[in-house]
C-alpha cells in the first residue's frame, strides 16, 4: 500500500515523538566523546517507507549525546521539500530526517532530483557546508543518482561521509536482479549488470575524488540475503564508488537482526552508525 505523509502529519508526529514516544531527549547533554562540528547528517528512508523508519538510529544517535538538534524535510511528488523547521546558526551535529511523500517510486533519477531538493536547501537556506548521508534500501539508488547529476554541483553542500545500509545497487530480488551472476571481493565488479546498475557505472569516474569516507553495511541472516536485498547486489557498490572514495569500508551484519527491516533497528548498526559519522 502507498503511503502519503502530509507536512502537517509527518511534523506533529516527530514532534510528539520527540517529546514523548521516542526516548529522544531533546534536553540531552552534548556527549564530548564525539566530534563537534555544524555538518548535518540527512537520513533517507527506502521503498513504501517513511522517515518513520530513520527514527530508531536518530534516536540511538540523540540518547547518545551526539546531538540536541533534529528536523524533519518533507518532499512532495513535485520535488518541492519543506522542512519543519530552520536548523539554528552554529547547531552542533544537526540530523535531517527525511520524508518522500512518493515513496514507491522507481524512477531512480527523480529519486535523485528529491535529493537535491533537500541538500540544495540545506547549502541555501540554512547555510550547511558539509553534509553526511545514510541511506536505507533504496534511498541508496536515489543517492546514486544524486551523484550522477551533482557530484561537482558547487550549489549543493560537500559531501563528507556516506553510509549505506541495505544497498541494492545491482538489482533487487524478484525485480532485477541479475540471474547468476558472481561479484570480485577485490573490486566488486559485478559478472552481470542490470540496466540501472549499467547506467552507474558512470560513478566510477563522476563521484567525488578522495572527499567522501563510505561505509556499506549490509545484512545476511544465512541465505546470503537480508531476505529482500541479495549480498551480493550490496556488494557491487564497491565497485562503483570505492576507486574514487576517500576511504572504503564494508561490514556484514548477521544474525536475526540482519534482516532488511531489522537492520534499521539494529543496536549493533546504531553502534556502527554513530561511531562512523561522529566518533572521535
């Protein structure tokens, strides 16, 4: 079922989250164990989710003491985002928690376009320089395509890190992912290619040179699957981006947490998550 957050809905809904549901104090002290900076980190949600589904790792991160700051972006259909508030001058570690309102959209360049509307805003309105991104599921194809068009955008803010949870870069299980195919552990490089994974391969001499830290977690509960996304498609991202990467990280999670759900949920990806983006 497609799922449609209006603005309203999906602000009243963090905020009363904030307040009461979710154990995000917002009066929380600022932890000196992690860096302290005005970089916003973006969460993207993936496939027929919500920002709803980033508010277990954001939770995990606030509890933590890394921030006292989160906002909500809305986009609509029409690109057009709105967020629920003006991220403060000087916020340490603010976090953007983001909402597609067309959540099922497979049109991965228009995904892309989403995501530009949210960091153009960010760099525009609220003056943010530096921007980390986590993505779960197919949030990671629309920061794909994101890059494809913007990787050299000097409207958009700079990209310092990147996690990737959950990634299908190569195709997705019982839609397109290719049949058979085999992924070299030393550079990713996929046997077989399905058409959006053809298209960006053009990454691999677009994405930023030595700026960006990547981290691709993915999940196996013993099938060599999350039980939606195949390691193997999780895997190809290496070969996309990792040449270009400042640095280049995989890390496989197993266990009944390391279903494709779960892993957004996860304490031990929380732990990865945090220490990633903000450890000292």
């Amino acid at each position: 079922m497609k799922h449609h957050f209006s603005y309203l809905t999906l602000a009243a809904t963090i905020t009363i989250s904030l307040l009461a549901g979710m154990p995000l104090s917002a009066h929380a002290a600022l932890s000196n164990r992690f860096r302290q900076s005005t970089t916003a980190t973006v969460f993207f949600h993936g496939y027929g989710s919500g920002a709803h589904a980033e508010r277990h790792m954001v939770n995990a991160a606030v509890n933590a003491g890394v921030t006292k700051t989160v906002v909500s972006a809305n986009v609509d259909a029409n690109g057009h985002v709105t967020f629920s508030k003006k991220i403060p001058r000087h916020a340490i570690n603010p976090i953007v928690m983001v909402n597609f309102e067309d959540n099922e959209n497979t049109n991965y360049s228009q995904d892309g376009q989403y995501v530009a509307s949210v960091l153009h805003h960010l760099k525009t309105v609220d003056h943010i320089k530096n921007v980390n991104l986590e993505a779960h599921s197919m949030g990671n194809m629309a920061l794909a395509y994101y890059f494809l068009k913007n990787a050299h955008n000097k409207q958009m803010p700079r990209v310092r890190k990147q996690l990737d949870l959950a990634a299908p870069m190569n195709g997705i299980q019982g839609y397109d992912l290719p049949v058979n195919f085999t992924v070299n552990q030393q550079t990713g490089k996929p046997s077989a290619m399905s058409a959006n994974y053809r298209q960006m391969t053009q990454l691999r001499h677009l994405y930023p040179k030595n700026q960006v830290k990547i981290l691709n977690i993915y999940g196996d509960v013993g099938n060599r699957t999350d039980n939606q996304v195949d390691v193997r498609s999780a895997q190809s991202l290496r070969y996309l981006e990792s040449s270009r990467a400042k640095s280049f990280r995989e890390k496989k999670i197993t266990g009944p947490g390391a279903d494709h759900v779960q892993l957004h949920r996860n304490p031990e990806v929380d732990q990865l998550l945090i220490q990633f983006f903000w450890g000292k």
